[in-house]
C-alpha cells in the first residue's frame, strides 16, 4: 500500500502526464500534416525511375489478386485464388522484394486514380478488365502511386519527434523531426513509390518500440510497482515483422540491437563470462513474431515456403553491382586492390558529410560528444541535457527485463550502433553501392535525433547568458535558426536531390568537381520531356537512353507526353538508329557523347538540362532534320 500523500503525487503525475501527451499528439499531428502536404505539393516534379515503375507494375498486378479473389469468392470458388498458379500469375512480378508496400501502392492507385483506363488501354502493363470506380483525388496516376510512401514519410517525422522526447523537450524533439525530413537526398525518396524510405520509418518504429520496451513504466499505479512493458515487446516483435515485410534490410535490425543489448550489460558479462544475459523481451518477440509477420504476409511463401526463401536469400546475398561514381572513379564491381578497397570503404561515412546538410551535421556531433559523455559517466543528473521529463519517478531495481537507468547511460551506444550499423555494412568492399545515400538511409533518423540532443545543449548554453536568459522566445527562435538552412537547402535541390551535394562540398557543382554520382535510373528527365515530345521528328526514331522504356508508358498516362513518340531501343548499337535522343549524364556513360557525335553529324546538343552549372539531361537531334 502508498500513503494517501504518495498517492495523490501519483494523480499528480497523470494528470501533468496526460497535459503533456495532449500536447505532443497536437505537435505530431501538425508535424505529420505539413509533412504530407509538403511532400504532395512538389512530387509533381519529380521523373519516374526503374525501380519505381517496377513497383508500379507490380503493385497493379497485386491489386488484380484482390480483384480476381473477390471474383473467386462470389463464384463460389475462393480456393482458386490460393492455388500456386493462381497466386505466382500475380505476385510473381518482383519476387524479389516482399509486398507490404506494393500492396498498398496498388491499394492507394485502386482508390484514388482518374480512372481513364479503358481510354489509355495500350499503355497499361497490366491487363485492365474494365473501368474502376474510384476517389479520384489525383490527377495523375503517379501521385495516386505515391501516397503511401509520402504518408509513410511524414509517418517516419511523428517517430523521429516522439523518439527524440524521450530525450529532449518538445522544442528540440520537433526540430529533430523537421531536419529528418529536411535532407535532400532523403526528402528526394521520401517521394516515390519504393522501399527505401518505408523501411528508413520501420527502422526508427522498431527502434523505438524496442527502447519502450527496455524503459521502466512511467506511470506507477497503486501498488508502487510501474505497469509492466510486455506490450511493448510484443509492439516490438509485430513492428519487426513488418519491416521484413517492407524490404530485407529489416532483418539487420535485430543485429544492432542485440549489440545495444549487450553492451548494456557488458557488466554482467564481465562478472559471469561463460553466462550470457536472458534474452530481453522486444529481441525475444522479434525471433518469435517476425518471421511469423513475415510469412504471413507473403503469399508466394504460402505454396512455396522453402524454395522461395531459399531464393530470396541468394538473390540478395549475390546481388549483382551496378554502376556508381564516387570520387571520380566508376565502381561497377568489388575491387581488388588494397587502396581501392580503403577508399571504397569510406563511402558511406564521406557521402554523409557531403550530402546531409551542414547545421544538422554540426548539431548531431554536439550530441554525439554529449551521448560519448554520458556513457563514461556512472549515473546522470537532473541538470542533464538528457532529461525532458521534469515529472520525478520512483526508484527501480533493475533487471533483465527492464534495466531503468543501464538503458539511459547506454543511450550513447544505442545511437551508436543506429547510426554507424547501417553505415558500417554499405561500407564492406563487397557490399554493392549502386543506390548510394538510400541504402543506409536507415541511419538517418537516428542522426536527427542526435542533432536534437545538440540543438538542447545549444539551447541550454544560450539561457546560461544573462541578457538571453529572459527571451522566452529564445527556444522557438534558436529551433528555427537552426531548421532554415535545411529547409531551404532541400528545398533548392528539388527535383534533383540525387544531384545535391552541401555546403561542404560546394553544392551541386562541388558534388560534380568531387566526381560524386548525380543520380541513376533515369529520373532527370522529366523537366525537359516537353521540349522533347515538341522536337521528336517524323521517324519517330528516338533514343532514351537510361530512361526504363517501360515509364513511357506511365508518362503517357500521366499526361506528361503524348503516345506515339517512338522507341529504337536500349544499347549503344541503337543511338545510329535514332533520330534524336537523351544522353543521361553519368559517369560510365561518358562514351554515349562520342556516339551521338559520330552518328548525328554535330557536337553540338540541342538542349542540355543544368543545375547550377552541372549538366544532368543533355539532348541531340540528328543534323540536318528539318526544324519541328
């Protein structure tokens, strides 16, 4: 039993408690609002890339499995759906990735498309049976596309700002929030219909529910005791599960985690070397209900389990390399020699430096030097930068299951293996770098929430000055400082985020100078399809270039370019054939200029497509041709 006095310091706590939480879900809700409609008012602007009509395709063909099985189902025959031929004919299209996010692409393009695609029939990759009734919100088929990954964007702020609280006051968890999403290369794919940004939220969501988790109740009920945390663990197990449903980086994550764990109790091992420390919770609900998430959610795993696992695994394991700039030298295959494999190694952590924005990397190593402090410390203060609760808290034994204060000293090594885990396995010689910056993304709300803690100590050495100690404002105004040359840095760089580079490195012309990649998969295209649609010839003889001749299509059904432009084909053989053409400016592309010379009779482009001075999309019509 409490005393009366300790139960009313009880009420106390709940009632400021639930205050505060009102407070942060109005902030969150704002956060996640603008977020969303930022994203929506420029996705316009951005090209279509291989990889993303890949999804595209296969999220109409998933859709069509819904469809076929509510036709299924009113026959009288549902089984036939769940058959192996009735479920390879629609989800076998990119097996190689699983479904969570094709699912709700083809879902979001099913709702909310202007349905014309009767009209456009030709150019569907998918069969269409009929007219769909939908909201048509959209007018084009790409942001209907798109919807998901632009929610899961502002979803991925809400995280990074709740996470961030359990560190910093709510000012500086809301800048942590913004300079996530405030990155160019990050806010370029928060954009489009892929898995890199999804899976970037899953990592902060299954971070997240795993700190939870490990943290002692902040509500003490009647009794003393504070409520138990098994919700969070099995939170924890079903969000992992999920992120294995959304791309195979997920399975990764129980790796940095189990590394936090055990360096949190490294003491424990110390005195008892030859007995590991019980399996915590979240790590034990992940093992459980991940893979079962997993599973479930696939269905080509339903009528081949084994076989299909089998294949996941090597076809990821084996990928093959693309090409990829990176300080002037073209990176197409692992290298061999001793110097090329050190450079090579430093990939990840050099296009950090020159790709986040400059105040966010100056904040986050603020709070990398105050989280390395506090773990050399033995206990933490009240005054410490890392306390946003002023709410006190009982003392707690801990144990196993919830290791109360270990977890706080051991915030440094969390964010730690957060940060430089992702990083560390991009930056293996072997390890394939084609996508560049997307695929340690993973790393970067963990890096705002670093630059948060940063922003807080500022904020705290600022009060320490005697005529800023009375600003109230200062707080609001220091947050918003600091968010503004993020914000407008990434709001330069749009639509071409893969082509920006920072202050650092001199912006968009420094990241060319540096031989850094400006971008892959033909994306830069768009700005320039209307004067090429106006400049195709008679022929019809045109050359694409790195443009995936299957986004045609959705151009066309975009209302981007008119039908009927052409296509020679794909390979340096078809540039003589053509008439006129793109030339995607990349490094291992540099022969394509000496092609287009030779074959069209002049030097001279017709159009070259700039930022700042560094070509991106440059445009040849054959010599001769009568003007259009």
């Amino acid at each position: 039993m409490i005393s009366g006095q300790d139960e009313r310091e009880v009420q106390g706590r709940d009632r400021v408690s639930w205050w505060r939480r009102r407070g942060e879900v109005a902030v969150a809700l704002a956060l996640f609002v603008v977020t969303t409609g930022s994203l929506l008012a420029v996705e316009g602007r951005q090209g279509l890339g291989r990889d993303e009509i890949q999804y595209f395709r296969a999220a109409e063909r998933s859709w069509t499995w819904f469809e076929q099985l509510g036709t299924n189902i009113k026959a009288g025959r549902p089984g036939d759906s769940f058959t192996r031929a009735g479920i390879r004919d629609h989800w076998w299209d990119n097996r190689e990735h699983p479904v969570i996010m094709k699912v709700l692409y083809g879902l979001s393009w099913r709702a909310f498309h202007r349905c014309e695609c009767v009209e456009e029939r030709a150019h569907h990759l998918v069969p269409v049976a009929g007219r769909h009734v939908t909201l048509p919100l959209f007018e084009r088929e790409s942001t209907a596309f798109r919807l998901p990954a632009i929610l899961m964007a502002a979803l991925g702020v809400v995280l990074v700002f709740f996470f961030a609280r359990e560190f910093v006051p709510r000012t500086a968890a809301t800048v942590a929030g913004v300079l996530f999403i405030a990155q160019p290369h990050l806010f370029f794919h928060a954009q489009i219909s892929a898995f890199d940004t999804p899976i970037t939220v899953m990592a902060i969501a299954v971070g997240y529910a795993y700190w939870r988790a490990l943290r002692p109740g902040r509500v003490v009920g009647r009794d003393g005791k504070s409520r138990p945390r098994l919700r969070w663990s099995i939170i924890a197990g079903l969000v992992f599960g999920i992120a294995l449903g959304v791309k195979h980086n997920a399975w990764l994550m129980p790796i940095f985690l189990t590394g936090h764990y055990l360096f949190m109790r490294r003491r424990d091992l110390l005195r008892r070397p030859r007995r590991l420390p019980p399996l915590p919770g979240p790590l034990l609900a992940m093992a459980l209900l991940g893979p079962l998430v997993f599973f479930a959610h696939w269905p080509l795993l339903w009528v081949d389990p084994i076989g299909h696992t089998r294949w996941y695994v090597q076809r990821h394991v084996q990928h093959e390399h693309y090409n990829f700039e990176y300080l002037g030298y073209n990176w197409n295959n692992p290298p061999q020699e001793l110097d090329r494999q050190l450079l090579r190694m430093t990939f990840p952590f050099v296009s950090t430096a020159v790709t986040v924005p400059a105040t966010t990397l100056a904040l986050a190593l603020i709070g990398a030097g105050l989280l390395l402090r506090r773990v050399r410390r033995r206990s933490t203060e009240s005054a410490d930068v890392l306390s946003p609760d002023p709410i006190p808290e009982p003392p707690r034994r801990a144990d196993w299951r919830e290791p109360a204060a270990d977890v706080d000293r051991a915030a440094g090594a969390f964010f730690f293996v957060q940060i430089l885990g992702p990083m560390a396995v991009i930056a293996l010689p072997q390890t394939p770098i084609f996508g560049g910056v997307k695929h340690f993304m993973p790393a970067m709300p963990y890096l705002a929430i670093v630059a948060g803690i940063g922003l807080q100590w500022l904020a705290q050495q600022l009060r320490a000055v005697p005529r800023l100690a009375p600003v109230r404002a200062l707080p609001i105004a220091l947050a918003a400082i600091v968010c503004l040359p993020a914000v407008i840095e990434t709001r330069r760089s749009h639509p071409d985020g893969l082509s920006h580079y920072n202050l650092l490195a001199g912006g968009f012309a420094g990241g060319a100078s540096l031989g850094m990649n400006r971008q892959f998969w033909g994306y830069s295209v768009l700005p320039m399809l209307d004067w090429f649609a106006r400049n195709v010839p008679p022929s019809r003889a045109t050359y694409w270039h790195d443009v995936f001749p299957e986004a045609i299509p959705y151009y066309v059904r975009d209302g981007r370019i008119p039908a009927g432009l052409g296509d020679v084909g794909v390979g340096e053989d078809r540039v003589r054939l053509s008439d006129i053409g793109l030339l995607i400016h990349e490094r291992h592309f540099s022969v394509y200029e000496a092609l287009f010379w030779e074959a069209y009779g002049t030097t001279s482009p017709a159009y070259v497509r700039t930022r700042e001075g560094v070509p991106l999309v440059s445009a040849y019509r054959r010599w001769g041709l009568p003007p259009p």
